[in-house]
C-alpha cells in the first residue's frame, strides 16, 4: 500500500511539474504589451519637412487638432500667447489641422500655414492636415486615443482644438475638452510644473 501512495504522489507531482513547465513556456512566448511614446512618430510639417517628435525628449507638449473655419479658431491666439510666454520653460505646441468635423479646415497645407500666419502669427509647430478619427485616423491620434498603445485612457476626439497632454517621458497624461481654453490654469499650471 505504501508502494502505490508512493507511486500516485511521485505521479501527482511530476504531472504538477509539467503543467508548470507549460505555464512557464506559455507565459515566455506571450509578448508584453509594449506601451509607446510620442517620440516614436515622425510626422511632416505644413511646409512639407519632416518633424521627428524625438527631438522633444525632455519638453511638455500640448497637441491640439485645429481648424480654420470653427467657433473655437479664436484658440489660435491664446494657444500662441502661451508658447511665447513657455516655449523656453521646455514646453511645446504642435497643431495637426483636421477637416473631421463640419468640414471647417477645407484648405491645402499652404492656405492653412497662410491663414494661421496672417490671422494669429502662429509660430508653433503645425502639422500637414490629417484625419483625428474614423477609418483613416492618423497614427499619431491612434497613440492619443488608445489606452492599449498610451496606457492612459480611451478615447475620442470630440470636435476641433481637443487638446492633449504629454509629460517630459513622452507620456499622454491628460485629455482636456475642445472648450479648454490654452490659458486655462489646468494647463498653465501643467506647464510651470503647479
């Protein structure tokens, strides 16, 4: 009798050490969800040069979708008082026109650097137009509104001038509403490091 409880336990434990080898081997093979970084992008400005956000390692970015025809283009100048006022406290603004909402950014590259220029002096970066949303959402807003590539939060972008975060890591720490405006305390704060 000692013999067979002998036998089923030395059974019992090799069969618990498969399984655990398994489990290892399983686990080794599933890839880690890699988190990504602004920085990994390289995007092309309205003049048609390239913009590697890897050289903003270090600095606070606030990327904002923009347009040249909405009730809240007005942002334009507030946007561009505070980069004046932070642009060498390691803060950035990168605009990335979008015509996904009401049509209000119809223009070419050109029109748009011309307007902004003209209208609100913008001296910031900005961005070739490109989509925020739907099938063809640019990789870069995919990054901003996908928990499973920034490791923040879901999300979508609900109308022109949303604004986003991102800290000194290259992170997405916050989403601020269209109707925030760039000199809200929230952001000011952010910037100065309140």
């Amino acid at each position: 009798m000692k013999k067979i409880l002998l036998f089923i336990t030395i059974l019992i434990l090799s069969s618990c050490q498969n399984q655990a080898q398994n489990n290892t081997k399983a686990m080794e093979t599933q890839k880690p969800v890699q988190l990504q970084t602004i920085y990994q992008f390289k995007v092309t400005d309205l003049y048609g040069k390239e913009f590697d956000f890897s050289t903003l390692k270090g600095k606070k970015i606030l990327i904002v979708n923009t347009a040249s025809e909405c009730g809240l283009t007005p942002q334009y100048k507030d946007l561009e008082a505070i980069y004046k006022k932070y642009k060498d406290h390691n803060f950035v603004i990168v605009g990335f026109p979008a015509n996904n909402f009401g049509s209000q950014e119809p223009g070419s590259n050109e029109q748009i650097a011309k307007f902004c220029q003209m209208n609100y002096g913008v001296t910031f970066p900005m961005m070739s137009k490109i989509s925020v949303k739907g099938k063809d959402i640019h990789e870069v807003y995919k990054f901003l509104t996908q928990k499973d590539k920034n490791g923040l939060q879901d999300s979508q972008v609900e109308w022109n001038f949303q604004k986003y975060l991102i800290n000194e890591e290259g992170k997405l720490i916050k989403v601020l509403s269209p109707r925030v405006l760039p000199t809200d305390s929230e952001i000011v704060d952010w910037i100065i490091g309140k």
